[in-house]
C-alpha cells in the first residue's frame, strides 16, 4: 500500500506535492492547538512549552529520523513533526494558562503586545497606528491583515504566526541539511525552536522576526553554496526585514553586503557589481519599512525612535533603556518626533562629554552576553533543572569556539565565512542591543539563527574528525524554491493586505 502511494506521488508536480505536504501539517497544527480536553497531549504540549531534560532530547531524535527518511516521505515526515512541535509549544501556553511580560494568563496581551493589537485593530477600522507601532510597523500590520481575515480572531492569529514561523524555520532547516547533513539542520531548527516558544502566542514583533529572519537566512545559505547573486540578494532584502520588523544587530547588513562583494569577486579583486547589488536589497529593505510607515502610521512616528533610548544607557555606562526618563523626566511631556531628537542629542553630549562611559557600557553588554545568568547568549536554551542547563550553555559556548577555529582554518569556504560574518555583525551590535534591556535574547530574534549556526559549525567540525557525517554531495546542491516562494507570499500578503485594508476601511 505504502509503495503504491509513493508511486503515485512521483506523478504529482513537485510545487503540488509541496502545498499537499504544507496541507498535512496544517491539519495536524490545527488538531492539536484544538484539542482542549486533559490528557497525554495537553501534558505533552505544557512540557513541550517550559521542559528540556526529557522532552527536547527525545523530540530531537524524532525529528532527525523524519528528515534522514527518503526524499518525499522524509518531505511529509519532516514537516509535520517540525509544525507540530511548533504547535505543541503554543498549545502549552493556551493549556497552563502562564502570565509572561506581555501576556495575562496565555492569551490577554499587556504592554508592548497590547500595543501592537490595538494599532492592528486600529487600522482594520480605518486609523492609523499609533507613534509606537510607527517603530516598527511591519508585524501590527500583517497583525491586522490576519486579524481581519479571522474574523478578529486572536487566537487563530497567533496561531498562524506561529505556523509561519514553524514553517520558516523548517524551510531553513532543509537548506541545511543540503550542505551540511541532519545532524546540523536539526541542531539549528531546536534551538530555533527553543528561543521561538517562549514568544509564540505572544503578540509581539519576535513572532515576525524569528520567521524572516531564518528565512534570509536560509537564502543566503543558498546563495553561498550556489554563489548565486539573486539569491543573495534575495537573501539580504528578507534579512533586512527582519531586522526591521524587529530591530535588532543592524551591523550584520553591511558586513554581509561586504562578504558578497568578496564572495563573488571578479579576477581575484573584489566585486563591487555585486556589492552595490546588496546594497541595494539592503535599502530597499529599509525603503519598504519607511514607505509602509508613513502609509499605515501617524505622521508625527519615527522609525526606531526607541533606540534612542538604548543608546542614551549605553552613553550611561550600561544603564538600561529607561535610564533616560528618571535622569531626564520632562522629555516625557515632549511629543514625537522632538522627543526622540532630543534625547539623541542628549546621548551624543553625553558620550562626547564621557566618552569612556560608553566604552564601559559596551565592556558591560558583552559581559552579559557571555555570562552565566538570565541575559546569556543561550539564556533561552533550558528548562527545568539549572545544572542541565548550566551544562548545555557551557557546551554551546565550547561548540561556538569550535565554530570559530573551524572558519579560521578554512576561511575560504562560503558557508563557515558566511556565518562568521554573520556572527561578527551580531558581536559588534552588542553594545547598541543591550541583552539586559529584554528577557532571554528577545532583541535578537531576527539573527537568532546565527547564534544557533555557530555552535553548529563546530557540532560539523567535531562530526568530521570523528568520521561521523555523511552527506551525498550529488544532491547537496539541489535547487529549491521553498524559502524564496514564502519568503515573496509573505511579503505580498503583508504588502497587499495592510494597504488594502487603510484603502477600504471606514473610520
């Protein structure tokens, strides 16, 4: 029976197996975040949600049997397990009913996330957004789109935010694993997954973030097995959304704009056609965040008026990004956009005044990144028991070295270069992205997936000199319109719909 399905399949379009694939994992998400009644899967899901010595270890091993099986059953396999775990992480929040930052008892959104849903509802009924959702619009907007599809449904909602970042994320996974064996793709996807559960249910930019920032990635990768330029491209216009829908280590663009110009230099110089391609993707990137802010957002907004803040406790020695309103409370009565230039002009007089203060806030944020408490760089990797997770961190950090004296001995290869720069870009914007001004790596969520491809390299490099990783390099190139395909239908959806719904709606 089982031989007589896979004939058939073979006769299907790959574009059609695909969308069936997607299907099937859509039904099986759609079961599980449905079922409300006590049982194995309600007690599955809440310790997929918080746990890690038990559960992680045994779905790791699931998945990577699912994405060693052959090609169309390792297709179905693969994506049904990896949406349903993304599932099963939001089904444990909705299940134990857990209070976070921004969430009252699974569901009610607070502060920022409340934010974010009111400007979403905003727009769906013919307003603007609000000067804070005029920071970052591109996650309130395809909020708004998805909501006005559900029928306001906030529920459905998040739960298709989290299908499409399951989905992304599985995307990246698989070009992984082209070049790099399962062993790597799977590493990379869990702690994808374990920085993503903490935020899936919570309306809040990480959700849009995580998604387009392992989908650029997954181009980029792409790109630099192939050396092709237009996915590269591609590659840096999605990363550059994502940085935008969650601002974060914005210095990762232009070293990434440099790693093309030298990965694809023309006669052993450097290639700036393909530089000033990049660029272009890059700006383009930013042009479409200002274009939709000043559409969709009140004209007094400013893009990224809350760095400000940041940079302001970073001239403060490492003060958080508050610091600035109990030394300076009367810009609080200042409207935007004169709050935010004043309290950049606060900031440069006080580093041009102090500068050794900001060089003590930048020592300070990358202490924190690299240490052992709530703000590390792997805060999010763990769970129940504090020694497991004390030893799994400290295992990332050694695998992270690994990674690095793995690209120091061949410096050449596309992909190790790729994720050293990559790395470097999220170092350098340490001092700008504190980790001790949100919980557990939140600012990071649009390069979470470099943090995670560190580790991995040096997880390859060790597999290698132990003879342990096999890949069959006549397929390992194979081409692939998965990423790019929903990377261009989210855009689109995002695009179309937010526009649509400011062009039609009544106030």
């Amino acid at each position: 029976m089982i031989s007589k399905v896979l004939a058939a399949t073979k006769k299907i379009h790959p574009i059609l197996r695909q969308i069936a694939c997607f299907l099937l994992a859509l039904a099986i998400a759609e079961l599980i975040l449905a079922n409300r009644t006590p049982g194995f899967f309600r007690s599955l899901s809440m310790a997929t949600r918080t746990g890690f010595g038990i559960i992680i270890p045994l779905y790791s091993i699931l998945l990577y049997f699912a994405f060693r099986a052959s090609n169309r059953i390792g297709d179905w396999l693969s994506a049904s397990f990896t949406v349903a775990l993304f599932a099963l992480g939001l089904a444990g929040l909705w299940a134990s009913g857990q209070t976070q930052t921004t969430v009252l008892n699974g569901i009610l959104p607070l502060y920022d996330a409340q934010s974010y849903y009111i400007d979403a509802l905003q727009l769906i009924n013919g307003d603007r957004f609000s000067t804070f959702s005029a920071r970052r619009p591109l996650f309130p907007a395809l909020s708004a789109t998805l909501l006005s599809i559900t029928g306001y449904n906030l529920m459905v909602t998040l739960g298709i935010f989290t299908i499409i970042a399951a989905y992304a994320c599985y995307f990246a996974a698989k070009e992984i694993q082209k070049t790099h064996g399962t062993e790597v793709a799977v590493f990379i996807l869990m702690i994808l997954f374990l920085f993503f559960r903490a935020h899936s249910g919570v309306h809040m930019s990480e959700n849009l973030g995580v998604a387009l920032g392992a989908l650029g990635f997954a181009l980029l990768w792409q790109g630099a097995a192939r050396k092709n330029l237009t996915f590269l491209c591609m590659g840096l216009f999605i990363a550059t959304l994502a940085l935008n829908a969650r601002a974060g280590a914005f210095f990762m663009l232009p070293l990434l704009i440099l790693w093309v110009g030298r990965l694809l230099k023309e006669k052993q110089k450097f290639g700036w056609k393909a530089a000033l391609w990049g660029m272009l993707a890059v700006a383009l990137g930013f042009a479409l965040n200002l274009i939709l802010t000043r559409l969709l957002a009140a004209s007094e907004g400013v893009p990224f008026a809350n760095f400000s803040y940041t940079l302001y406790g970073l001239a403060s020695g490492g003060k958080s990004w508050a610091y600035i309103f109990s030394v300076h409370p009367e810009v609080l009565s200042i409207p935007e956009p004169e709050k935010t230039k004043r309290i950049y002009q606060l900031a440069f007089d006080l580093i041009l005044s102090h500068p050794l203060q900001a060089l003590q806030g930048s020592f300070f944020n990358w202490k924190m990144l690299f240490s052992d408490t709530w703000y590390n760089i792997y805060s999010y990797v763990g769970g129940e028991n504090p020694i497991v997770n004390r030893l799994v961190r400290w295992g990332l950090y050694l695998l992270g070295a690994t990674g690095i004296y793995s690209w120091f001995k061949d410096r050449d290869d596309p992909i190790k270069s790729l994720i050293f720069v990559s790395f470097l870009g999220v170092f350098i914007s340490v001092p700008f992205l504190p980790p001790t001004d949100a919980y557990r790596m939140r600012p990071y969520a649009a390069s979470i997936i470099v943090l995670a491809a560190l580790p991995a390299l040096g997880l390859e490099f060790i597999l290698n000199k132990l003879g342990l990783k096999k890949i069959n390099h006549s397929e390992s190139l194979a081409f692939t319109l998965q990423p790019a395909l929903f990377a261009f239908g989210l855009v689109l959806i995002l695009l179309s719909g937010s526009l649509l719904l400011k062009a039609f709606a009544q106030p």
